[in-house]
C-alpha cells in the first residue's frame, strides 16, 4: 500500500507560524465583502417586513437593519488594529512616561496618549487612579482623563469612516485642544492640595513593564488585537444596539423641521441645550456616533451634535459619581465647568466653520 509522504516538521512549524495572519487576512476579505454589500442585504431583509420602506416604522427598522451590520464591522476593525498598536506600549509604560511630566509638554504627551486608551471613561478611570498614585501631575492626569473617552481611536474611527477625513480631523484637533487646555488650567491654579482623596495618593504604584516582554512575534501582537476585539466589543455591544436604536427612532419619528429648530445652526442656544441633555446620558463613542449620523440626516448642526457627543462621553453623571470616589466636590466642579466651557467652545467653532 502506497503511504502518503508526510509533511517535513519544519513546513508543519511554518504553517502553524503563519496561520493567525492568514486568519486575520480572510477575516479583512470577509469583512470587506459584507461591508460592500449591506445596504443590499439590509433592503433585502427590510422587504420582509410588513412595513413600506417610506414609511415611518419603515424608515426606522431600515436605518436599524443596516446600521447595526456596519457600526459592528467599522468597531471590530478599528479595535482590531488599536488592539495590535496598543500591544507595543503597556499601561505601566505610559504611567513611567508621564511621571514628572509638568506643565504643557506633559498636557499635550497626556492628551495624546488618551487617543490610544480604553474609550470608555468609566473604563479610564482606574488608570487615572494608578497615574496618581504614580506621582503624575494632577493637571497631566486629567488631560488623559478628558482625551481618553472623548478622543480615542473608536470615535475618530468611526468618525472618518462615516462623514470623511476632515470632520474626523477637526474632530481630533478640538477634542485634544479642549483635553490640552482643561488640564493646564487645572493644573495652573493650584489644586494639587487638598483636591483627591487621601487614599489615592497611598495607593501603591506598580513597576514600570515592557508590554509584551521578552522576544515577541507578530502572532502575540495578533493576538492582542483579536483579545482587544473580544473585550472592548463585548463589553459595549449593548450600548451599540441602544444608540443605534435611538438613532433608527430619530431617523423614523423625528420630523426634519423640528430637529432643524431645536438643534440647528440658527438657534444660538442649540449646543447648551445639547449639552445639558448629554451630561445625564453615559454611552461611550460607539454608541453614540449613529446617533450622531441620525441627528445630523434630521437637519443638526454639526458642532450642536458633535458637542451632545463629547458630553455624552466626557461628563456623563456615571462618570462624576465615580470620579466622586476619587477628587474632592471642588476640583469636580472646576473639571466639570471647565471642559464644559471647551465642549461649547468646539460646537460654536464647528457649526462657525462648517
């Protein structure tokens, strides 16, 4: 009987080396194949149902039907690839990076970190605490508590892939400059004393570590991205399909002229009132960018709901209560009013420019 050759242990070695990233691969052709084909396949499952497409229920089950299939795609490829360039730096190395770091060099190294960190600001929050502990300045360390939920990767990600490179890019630039600017001004006016809690600053600090240490392949770094795609995805998924359905009931219910009125460009008042009506919410960036996409089809502003956006993630009340366990009322007043200030400075910048 003839035998089948077997395949030599180095080719089995090879093969085994390179199955990840020949999995990742077929999973970005997959993807892409889906993404291209959804609004065909979400007209298809749309039909039916037992409503016309140009009705109200209609409106709303379509929006919902093909944005939940796509906001999920954009979502799992950005944290795919955050997740792989968040591999190489390990929180105990931003920590040593902005230990000491004072004044404007540390708001802006802080802010910009905040870019490449969890996104959910309840999620930032125990990093905050270890950059404390750590002995980062208080100023430094509420930059990257502004920037982390309100300017991460998730949200300009999202942002670029749904209204283009330069919202995506204004977006990025008032975001940090508002992160930037908090931050300074509280670390400027002397709140160091008698601001945080007693125990934060007794909290030990950990060591600063390597990320993935030791010779490490690409597979590892692989491996972080489809780790981050299963934490950061599963974790938020049910905020996805809430802001996504809020989204579908504006798109469906919401007359145009009335969302025009109440957040347009001409009502001065519209990015108060948006942000009074984001601080009691909590979403993080996913969740509330297709309500963003629906408000902005209804006939808002762009800055109006980019600024209901950032207060959303930045100051939502969840946030404050934990935050309470942490600073003292006063400096929570200060930080609240102060990145509310920015927050309506970036709606009036936008819906000025734009």
């Amino acid at each position: 009987m003839q035998t089948v050759p077997s395949v030599p242990s180095s080719m089995q070695a090879r093969l085994r080396a390179s199955g990840p990233s020949l999995i990742a691969v077929a999973g970005a052709v997959l993807g892409l194949f889906v993404y291209e084909r959804l609004p065909a396949l979400a007209a298809a499952l749309a039909a039916w149902l037992p409503f016309a497409p140009d009705s109200r229920a209609g409106a709303a089950i379509g929006f919902f039907l093909y944005e939940v299939p796509k906001v999920l795609l954009l979502l799992c490829a950005v944290v795919f690839v955050m997740g792989i360039v968040r591999s190489y730096c390990s929180p105990e190395r931003t920590r040593v990076l902005l230990a000491g770091r004072r004044g404007g060099l540390g708001n802006a190294l802080a802010a910009a970190l905040g870019v490449v960190t969890p996104f959910c600001s309840c999620s930032a929050v125990p990093l905050f605490i270890g950059f404390l502990g750590a002995g980062v300045p208080l100023g430094v360390t509420l930059s990257f508590l502004i920037a982390a939920p309100m300017v991460n990767e998730i949200a300009l990600g999202l942002l670029f892939a749904l209204f283009g490179w330069r919202i995506a890019a204004l977006y990025l630039a008032l975001g940090l400059t508002v992160a930037l600017g908090a931050g300074w001004i509280i670390g400027r006016i002397g709140m160091e004393e008698n601001s945080v809690e007693d125990w934060v600053r007794t909290c030990p600090a950990t060591t600063a570590a390597a990320g993935l240490s030791g010779p490490v392949g690409w597979n590892a770094h692989l491996g972080a991205g489809s780790a981050a795609v299963r934490d950061i995805v599963g974790r938020v998924w049910p905020y996805l399909l809430a802001g996504i359905a809020v989204g579908a009931g504006i798109n469906g219910y919401m007359p145009t002229d009335f969302m025009a009125a109440l957040m347009g460009r001409e009502a001065w008042w519209s990015v108060p009132l948006a942000v009074a009506l984001g601080v009691p919410m909590y979403s993080n960036a996913a969740g509330i960018v297709p309500v963003v996409e629906a408000l902005l089809a209804k006939g808002a502003a762009l800055g109006t709901a980019l600024a209901f956006m950032m207060s959303v993630v930045a100051l939502s009340l969840p946030e404050m209560i934990i935050l309470r366990k942490v600073l003292k009322p006063r400096l929570i007043a200060v930080f609240t009013g102060v990145v509310a200030t920015g927050i309506l400075l970036v709606g009036y910048v936008f819906n000025l420019v734009l």
